[in-house]
C-alpha cells in the first residue's frame, strides 16, 4: 500500500490567508492519520508576484498553529528541494516530451494581439478561449509551417508553450468530497504551460513535483476545481498514475454572501490572518490580537468539517483522530468571528489562575507595570468569567494599576449626593486601616 504523502504548497505573494492555514491544517490532519508524511513546499515560480519575507511568514504561521513540517525547504528530505526556483532546471525536460508526443506546441502570438481578442470577445458578451476552435487561425507550431516556427526559434523568438487540448471529449475524474465530475474539453482552452521568461506556470510545475515528490493525496482549494480537468489530462500524456484529489469549499463572509476577504476583516474589525503583517499595507493576525493557537487551530478546523458529533472542542490530537476528508463539507463555511471569540473564552477559561497570571503580566510589564504575581493570580481569578482574551484583564481591572485622571461629570451630576463626600471619607478611613 503507497504511504500518505501530502503537500502544502502556498506561493510567497504576501500573508497567509486563514483559508490558506485551513488547507495545510486538514493536509496535516490527513497525513498524521494515517501515519503519513506532511510536506511544505514553496511554489514561487512566479516571480513577478513574490514577496520579500512571505516565505518566512508561511513558516512562522505552521509553527504557531502546531503545524509540524516532515520534508521542506529547512526540513530537508530526499525529495528536495523544496522550493521551486530551486528546481527550475526540471520543468523544461517535461515540456518538451508533450511537445514531442503531442500533447503540447510552441505559441508566438503577442501579449498585444491576445488582449485584442479578449477584449473584442467581451464587446460580444463571449470570453475568449484559445483552443482548438482558434488555434489553427493563431501564429503557433501547429498552424505555420514546420520550417517558419523552427527559424523562429532559432531566432529567439519569443514563445510561450502550450498544452493542447482534445476536442470535444470528456473527462472523468473522481474527487474524494465532490464525488465523480464529467467535464466536456470544448469549455476549455489550451493553458500556458511555459512561460515566455523561462519558467513554468503553476500546472506543470505542480503536477511534475507531485510526481516525483511521489504525492498521494492533493488536498486544496475548490478554486483550482476548475483546472482538475487539465491536470488528469496532463497525468495521462505523461503516462503518470494521477493521486488522489479532495477540493476543499470556501471560507466565506460571516454573512456567507462571497470569499473572506481582508476587506471584510478591517470593515468588522476581525483579523483574516494567523500573523500580524508588518509589510507594505500592514495586516492583523490571530496572534497579536491575543488568540491562543489551540482556540484558532480548533476554530478553523470545524470550518467546513464536522466530526459527525455535538463535540466542539478538540485538542490537535483529538483532530487527528477524528478527522476524515468525507465530512469536508461541499459547500462554503461562513465565518463567524463571535464564534472565535467563543473559542479563546474556552480555552482562557481552562487556564489556572497562575498561568493567566504569568500571562496578563508580559502584557503589564509591555505597558510599563510591575507587579506581584500573587496579586494577579487574585485579580485573574476575580475577572476569568468575564474575559476572553488576555488583554481583556486590563481592560476589566485598570484601576487597580493606576489612579483614574478623570470623570464622568454626568455621573457625578446623577449619583452625588448631600451625604457622598462624608462617606467617602469614611470609606477611606476604613480602607486606610486595612493592612
């Protein structure tokens, strides 16, 4: 029986949305399991679009979520590597053999003349597909004659390659959440392959390291659902025996009406990141706002899986356990951001006293307050019931650390009586002698 290997492969294009987290989360979830093997792998064959210091955010995010890597870019293992700008040199060898079967040909048509006829195909209501329909009227090697492409490459000119889809066939492929799909090839066209600058797109480079990574199981986003039909393709002009796949749904806005997006988190005031993002336009993350790992980590799990139970709370352990890709749901998993709250309540509530203590007194001390950590573990315990986050504590007990600057003369107004002022001085005489 083949071993359970999976991946996580998120490209370096800035935070690791929490839809991102969730991916690799169920994939570890699989792999542990069944007593398989987690792999990261860095898809970064888009240079256009990476990021400095994405890379080292994707792997910071895994390590507080818990997620342990098996085989990756510091992991090592004896697939590596494990980023792709570090393996560029293999893509090219697999291009060409569809281009020798086949399966694949050379397109020089520019940049120019492609947005043309998209755009005169959207005056007509249509999108425009370049498939087998168009490609005998495009400058490509299967239209010009033999002898003009070969000349043109030999003058470098500039190409791109593309796979050549069948006309009119369909596709079955099965998928472990979805069940079985049938997908006729005329609604589809003949994507790029290999890119102009030498590097190649998403679904070869992909579906190359899946091969030879020996991946069992591709556990990702329902986005990519729509290319499923050109990867099964590209197995069988390999030759390849495909793995498995399972598309996992959408997280959707908390009024289930479209993606999360981080828009929607800065409009509700509910970070859409596991970590703060300190570059370019800055980014809140579940961290720094205070939530526990184990709080989000459960959250996110329960995001389109149910355990077929009541049981709401699971340790990672118990995830493993109890986690199978039949009970992904179908369909999208609104967020709720009061139900994350809910979570870290949880969780804070199951700390001691003490642990809070030690807690709420790296948030004093970042404030500029020192205090004994038996009066904390007091003022935790008088407040616990009542907070969800660590910080909450400040929030619930200030004045305890410091003398108040002002008041509410309202209040004042409504609750100062003839006999207050005596009172008061009272209070204080009796305060006073307290030891």
């Amino acid at each position: 029986m083949q071993q359970v290997r999976v991946r996580f492969a998120p490209s370096p294009t800035g935070p690791l949305h929490i839809g991102g987290v969730r991916s690799a989360l169920y994939n570890y979830l699989y792999a542990k399991k069944n007593n398989g093997v987690f792999i990261l792998r860095i898809e970064d064959t888009d240079q256009a679009r990476f990021v400095e210091g994405a890379e080292e955010y994707i792997i910071d995010s895994l390590k507080w979520c818990g997620i342990m890597v098996d085989e990756g870019i510091h992991e090592g293992g004896k697939y590596g590597p494990y980023r792709q700008s570090d393996r560029k040199h293999i893509y090219r060898q697999y291009a060409d053999v569809l281009i020798d079967k086949g399966d694949a040909y050379y397109a020089f048509d520019t940049a120019e003349k492609l947005e043309e006829l998209r755009k005169n195909a959207e005056k007509e209501g249509k999108t425009f597909l370049y498939n087998a329909e168009v490609r005998g009227e495009m400058r490509n090697s299967i239209s010009l004659p033999e002898k003009e492409w070969k000349k043109m490459l030999e003058k470098g000119e500039s190409y791109v390659i593309r796979y050549k889809m069948p006309l009119n066939e369909d596709i079955h492929f099965d998928d472990m959440i979805r069940g079985h799909i049938v997908v006729n090839t005329s609604t589809l066209d003949d994507k790029v392959l290999f890119k102009s600058d030498g590097m190649p797109t998403y679904h070869l480079a992909h579906l190359v390291d899946d091969h030879l990574m020996e991946i069992s199981h591709v556990i990702r986003g329902e986005e990519w659902l729509p290319s499923l039909p050109l990867h099964v393709l590209l197995y069988r002009s390999f030759g390849w025996e495909a793995p498995l796949f399972a598309h996992l749904p959408l997280l959707l806005k908390p009024d289930g009406k479209g993606k999360l997006s981080k828009r929607d988190g800065d409009k509700m005031g509910f970070p859409v990141f596991p970590l703060y993002w300190p570059y370019g336009e800055t980014a809140k993350g579940y961290r720094e706002e205070g939530y526990y790992p184990e709080a989000f980590v459960n959250m996110l799990a329960l995001l389109g899986w149910n355990p077929g139970t009541e049981k709401e709370i699971f340790s990672m352990d118990e995830l493993i356990e109890a986690f199978s890709v039949e009970r992904v749901h179908k369909s999208g998993s609104r967020f709720d951001p009061e139900k994350a709250r809910w979570f870290n309540h949880h969780y804070l509530q199951q700390r001691s006293n003490n642990q809070l203590a030690l807690e709420f007194r790296d948030y004093l001390r970042a404030q500029g307050y020192q205090y004994d950590i038996g009066d904390l573990e007091t003022i935790a315990g008088l407040v616990k019931e009542r907070v969800s986050f660590v910080k909450d504590i400040w929030n619930e007990t200030d004045f305890f650390f410091r003398s108040p600057d002002s008041y509410d003369k309202d209040v004042v107004k409504k609750r100062w009586f003839p006999e207050t002022s005596s009172q008061l001085l009272e209070l204080k005489s009796l305060l006073e002698g307290i030891d």
